[in-house]
C-alpha cells in the first residue's frame, strides 16, 4: 500500500469514487499544490497530477508522486495520458482541475492552444464534455489585462468555471485550499440547490447586562456551518448571518455578523433570499442595560427580564420558504413531534427541525423534520445530518 492511501477519506466521503486530474502550472503557488492534493483525497478523492514543463521548476515529479500515489504525468505519450483521461472513454477523469494557473496556461486555453501537458488536457477535456475548475495566481497587473479578462470570459462563456483569486496588495494568489476543495466538492454534487439563494442564520444571540457583562443561549454555531457547507455544495448561493460561535467560518461563503437581537432586528429588512434556514439559538428576552459596569461587590443585584419580538414571523414576512428549528430538553418523542408542529402552524413555516438536546453528543446528533404530511428523521454527525437536511430542503 502507498502511504498516501492512509489519509483517503478521512474527511468525508464526498468525493469517493472521483477521479481528479490536478494540472500544475509555473506559478510560484505551485508549492502549495503537495497539500492541495492531499486535501482532495482526504474527501476521498483519486488525484492525478500532470506538471507543465514551467511548474517542473518549482515542484519536482517525485514529490507530487508521492503526494498522490499516483505517477506524476510531465510528458504525453505513447500512452496517451490526455485521451484515456479526458476523452470520451471509459474509466475517464471527473474533472479537470487546473491550480494554479497562469495568465498564460489561461490564455492558451482560450485560444485552443496546446503546446504542454496541461493545456492538451483542457482540450480533450473541453471537447469530451469533462468539467474544467481553474484557480488562477498571477500578479493583480496580469489579471487585470484586458485581454487575459476578455479570456476568462471566454472561457466561462464554454461553461469553465474559476475559483478566486484572493488579492493581496497587487497579487492575485491562488484562492486558498479550502476553498479550491470546496469548489471541487460543489461542482462534482448533484447539484440539487442550484440556483437557488439561501441564508443561513446561526449561532447565538447576546444579550447585554451592563457594558461588560452579557446573558447568551447555549450554542456553538456548528449546525449553521455544516448546513451553509452542504448547500453550497449543492450549488446555493449561501449567505450567513452568524452570532456568537466557537467554531470556524468558511471564508468564501458571504458572512454577516450579529450580537443582540435587536442586531439581528435591524437586518432582517436585507431579506430577499428564496429560503430562509434559522438554526440559530436566540433569546426571548433581554434586559434594560446598564451603564457602565454593575459593582461586583453586590451581595444581589435584580436584574429585570423583558420579551423581545420573535424574529421568526418577522423572517416570514420577508420570505415565504424559512425553515425553523425547535430545541426542547428531556421530552418524549411525540411531545417534541408536537411541538415541532404547533411551530410549523403557528409561526407559518415551511418545515421545522426539531431535537431533543439529550440527543446531542459530542460528534453525532438526531433531529427529526416536520413539514406538511411529511416527517423525516436523521442521525449522524452534524454534517452527515446536515447534508440529509440540505436534501429535504431542496424539495421545498
């Protein structure tokens, strides 16, 4: 067994079973691509790189070999590397993925140019029908030429689609590896939510006591995340509104951040999003703040509660597709099913989920789905839970 087969799959399965042709060309972001293929098969990915003669100079053959487990391809011949992997044959590759590329490997490709292993891959690949992703790195100058500009159009006019760039001062780098696994992982779904723009309200709302001091739910955000995940790779355009959260936001899925409700409030008239999912754990009441900082010398201090608006009906009259979610603690299953409906009715929504929070354990969780004649229970880890979510949703 080669090394590199230990660590496929050990991410997620999303890509198990695919076949990902990794072209490297001569910029300097080329050494990031050792990791870049790691992380695909890490999502169960088989990954095959072919190196133009520029990149050689950076990352050698042997290196990328090893990377993969897979004969790094730098020259095309007898047996035909670029027709038994792109063409129209059996056991061809998914998807050409080109990171990083060049102004130049760009511009050939438009231009249907094929001088080096690369660019012959994205003919065959253009003309059998097999995806292309590029991820281009150049300097800001060179992306900014209008004729490398005028290319990438074409290029996307041919159903090419692109990932970043991410500009730092006057660079346009290659986006990062996490966002270049996710665009694989999102052109390679079924794509059920494509097309479809989709917020995400998650995390916890805060609520001020005095200046330093602030009363908030239980919550780490996780399910928002996962759920923004599994619709953006189902093809949504995914906005998030997030509040508190102990847990890492993807950089490329557009995020708005919010504390209190009364933040979250003031928000809600941006709405004109298709579906509207709030996982999020908000408060029902907040209190008359304090000025300045309340003395921690106090024997007691009376601290007096007082009801917010429910955003929920306040959502729905931005949207007519929002889901809700329903939390109780220590119920029996028909009382939570009783409660997820009374929410469904009461508040018109499209579907609840509801759990029970004994159910929530460290790497698994069961939630069940109520909607109009229909329920749905599932159990796994939040990500496996929120991908057959994303699933349901979609027949919304």
């Amino acid at each position: 067994m080669h090394p590199s087969e230990a660590i496929v799959g050990t991410a997620s399965s999303l890509l198990e079973g695919k076949t990902i042709v990794l072209g490297i060309t001569g910029s300097i972001a080329a050494v990031e691509c050792f990791e870049l293929a790691r992380d695909l098969m890490r999502h169960g990915a088989r990954v095959i790189p072919v190196l133009s003669p520029e990149a050689r100079k950076l990352v050698t053959p042997y290196a990328m070999t090893f990377a993969t487990g897979e004969e790094a391809i730098v020259e095309l011949d007898g047996r035909v590397q670029h027709v038994a992997l792109m063409g129209d044959v059996p056991g061809r590759a998914d998807l050409l993925l080109i990171a990083p590329a060049t102004a130049n490997t760009i511009s050939k490709i438009a231009s249907g140019i094929d001088d080096t292993t690369v660019t012959t891959m994205a003919t065959v690949a253009l003309g059998s029908g097999i995806p292309v992703l590029i991820a281009p790195a150049m300097h800001g100058a060179m992306f900014h030429n209008p004729m490398v500009a005028e290319n990438i159009e074409r290029l996307r006019r041919a159903h090419v689609e692109f990932v970043g760039p991410r500009f730092e001062g006057r660079k346009a780098k290659i986006a990062v590896p996490e966002e270049i696994v996710h665009a694989v992982i999102r052109k390679l779904s079924e794509g059920l939510m494509r097309g479809r723009r989709l917020l995400i309200v998650g995390g916890s709302s805060a609520e001020s006591i005095d200046d330093m001091r602030i009363v908030t739910n239980r919550g780490t955000g996780e399910t928002a995340v996962e759920l923004a995940l599994a619709a953006y790779h189902q093809g949504a355009e995914v906005e998030l509104w997030m509040g508190r959260c102990s847990v890492n936001l993807p950089q490329f899925i557009p995020t708005m951040r919010f504390e209190s409700l009364a933040d979250l409030e003031g928000m809600i008239a941006g709405i004109d999003h298709e579906m509207v999912v709030v996982p999020a754990a908000l408060s029902d009441f907040t209190f008359d703040r304090k000025r300045g900082k309340l003395p921690s010398e106090a024997k007691a201090t009376k601290l007096q509660l007082r009801s917010v608006p429910k955003m929920l009906p306040l959502i729905v009259s931005r949207c007519d597709k929002v889901i809700g979610f329903k939390a109780e603690s220590g119920v029996g299953r028909e009382e939570l099913l009783k409660e997820a409906e009374g929410s469904l009715e009461r508040n018109r929504l499209r579907a609840v989920v509801a759990n029970d929070l004994r159910d929530v354990r460290e790497g698994s969780t069961r939630v069940v789905l109520v909607r109009s004649g229909h329920r749905a229970e599932f159990e796994g880890s939040k990500a496996e839970v929120a991908r057959q979510l994303v699933k349901e949703m979609s027949k919304i």
